[in-house]
C-alpha cells in the first residue's frame, strides 16, 4: 500500500496567533461581563426572597468576585457580620446565624431562599453564559 504524506504549510503565524489571541479575549470580556450580570441579578432575587425580621441579615449580604472575575459569591462574611450592632433591636450580635436560617434549628424550619433564587435564575445566567460563548 501507498504512503500518503501531507505537508500543511502556515504562513504568517504571526498573524494567525494574533488573531486567535484577540477572538480568545472578546470571549473572555464576554464572559466576565455575563458573569457580572448574572451575579447582580441572583444578588437582587436573592435579596428579595432573604428572611427579613430585622433587616440585618439582609444589610450584611455581599457580593465577592474571584480576582480573575469569572466567579462570584453570595453570602454573608462571619468577621462583618458578628459584633455589629443591629440597628433595630440595639443588640450586639454575638451568632453568624444566616446558617441557622437557611438550614434550619430544632425550633424553626429553614428557608434556603439562595436555592430558591438560583433556581428562579438559572434560565437567564444560562442564555446569558450561552450567549457569551456564542460571542
């Protein structure tokens, strides 16, 4: 049998290495502003279904980007939640209860509102992630 040997010849690299490096940087701008977009949304849903007695737990909630901007989280940090003065009752808090909130003690069922809102969410953060990938 025959051997067949193909020879691809690139010219100008260069160019093809500049040209791939800009398309991968238009996804990535995409894709981090989709991300900010997603998050600002899932912190807006989240906040309106967040337990709301006080307002405390509400007024503590953050919004933290990774420091290559591709990943956000949504919560609540213990060192600037326990020791704050609430507001409306004048007390010190001394618990980081979001955690007994969301999962529930032996008194109270919990309310996993962050599901909830993810849940509520998911079809835009995909469309929007989808559309940055398409981009």
């Amino acid at each position: 049998m025959a051997r067949i040997t193909y020879r691809i010849g690139l010219t100008n690299a260069d160019a093809t290495r500049a040209r791939i490096r800009t398309r991968m940087q238009r996804k990535r701008e995409a894709w981090e502003e989709a991300t900010v977009l997603n998050a600002e949304d899932d912190f807006q849903v989240m906040a309106g279904l967040c337990n709301f007695k006080t307002g405390y737990m509400l007024a503590h909630m953050v919004l933290l980007f990774s420091a290559d901007g591709l990943e956000y989280f949504i919560g609540w940090v213990r060192s600037k939640f326990v020791g704050d003065v609430n507001p409306v009752t004048g007390e010190t808090v001394r618990v980081f209860y979001p955690v007994f909130v969301i999962k529930g003690t032996s008194r109270m069922a919990g309310n996993d509102f962050r599901l909830e809102a993810q849940r509520i969410t998911k079809p835009r953060r995909l469309a929007r992630y989808k559309q940055a990938l398409a981009a």
